[in-house]
C-alpha cells in the first residue's frame, strides 16, 4: 500500500502533481498506448504486467500546451530514479522508454522542446479496418497542443515512416 499517495513538484511557473497508484491504469488502455511504441518487446511486456503506476498532471500556471509537456516530461524522467522505465500517455495513445527522455549535450530542455511531437506528446497509429482495402493511419492527442488530429487512408505497403514525418512537420509547422 502507498503511504504517499500524491506529491507536488514546483519550479519557477512549473507545478507537477504526481499520484502514486497500486494500480495499473485499465489494461485496455495501457495497451492502447505501450502496444505501439517503437521499443523493445521485452520492455513492453515489463509495462504490460505492472501492478503500480505514476500519474502526472500539470497543475502550475504555464499556458503553453508545449511548455507544459516539457515539464511534465522533466519531471517523468526524473522518476527513472525510483523505478520508472516507460512513460505513457494515454490522450495520445503512445509510450516511450524513460531513457528517451535524456540527451548527450546535457541541454535537456531544448531537447524535450524540439523532441518529435509524435514521439509522445501526440501519437500516430496505423489500423487495418476490416472489409475495407488498405489502412488508416492517424495521429491522436494533438488537440492538447491546440492542434488538429491528422488521418489519411494508405494502400497496403504504403511506407509509414513517411507518413509519420509528413504529419511531424505539418503539426510543427
């Protein structure tokens, strides 16, 4: 059982809320979002059976969607340090390992600001619906950052990568 259940995180405009759960988020969307991350399976499947989680929300007063991912990225990566190995977010149906969030020229905060968006501050699926030729692929979460989701229907072997970096750019531009 957790003793301490929430913790805030402040600095400068930035307020982090963490909640301790000793419960998984519901499996259903725990997969959603661990299921197609572009990382090692046996990672995944570590994420897939955790009984704890940690919750974070941006409570402090920075408007901009951006800055507010930024932090609470920060702060995600901190929890590397007491166990955390993946980090999820839910809205955007996406996950990326807690060592993703660190860089070599130590310039953590640039990074984090210039990381892809599709990375995890919004996310980009493909779904094969059946009865119909092709897939769709599709971003998800980026209303967070005030932008437009974005779909497009592909024919079977349409090159994905490609797909994904169109979004990219037209969500940064």
């Amino acid at each position: 059982e957790c003793d301490l259940c929430s913790l805030l995180i402040g600095w400068g405009e930035h307020i982090v809320r963490i909640d301790f759960n000793d419960e998984s988020i519901s499996p259903l969307e725990l997969g959603r979002c661990i299921n197609g991350g572009h990382f090692d399976d046996a990672l995944k499947q570590r994420a897939l059976s955790c009984k704890s989680t940690s919750t974070l929300t941006y409570a402090g007063h920075r408007i901009a969607p951006l800055e507010q991912y930024v932090a609470l990225s920060l702060v995600a990566g901190a929890l590397t340090s007491i166990g955390g190995f993946v980090v999820a977010n839910p809205e955007a149906k996406t996950s990326i390992p807690t060592s993703e969030l660190r860089t070599e020229d130590g310039d953590l905060i640039r990074y984090l600001r210039e990381m892809p968006l599709l990375f995890l501050y919004c996310g980009f699926t493909e779904t094969v619906v059946s009865n119909e030729d092709g897939y769709w692929m599709s971003t998800h979460g980026a209303h967070a950052l005030g932008l437009p989701d974005l779909a497009v229907h592909a024919e079977h072997g349409a090159d994905s990568e490609n797909y994904f970096w169109l979004f990219e750019n037209v969500l940064r531009y």
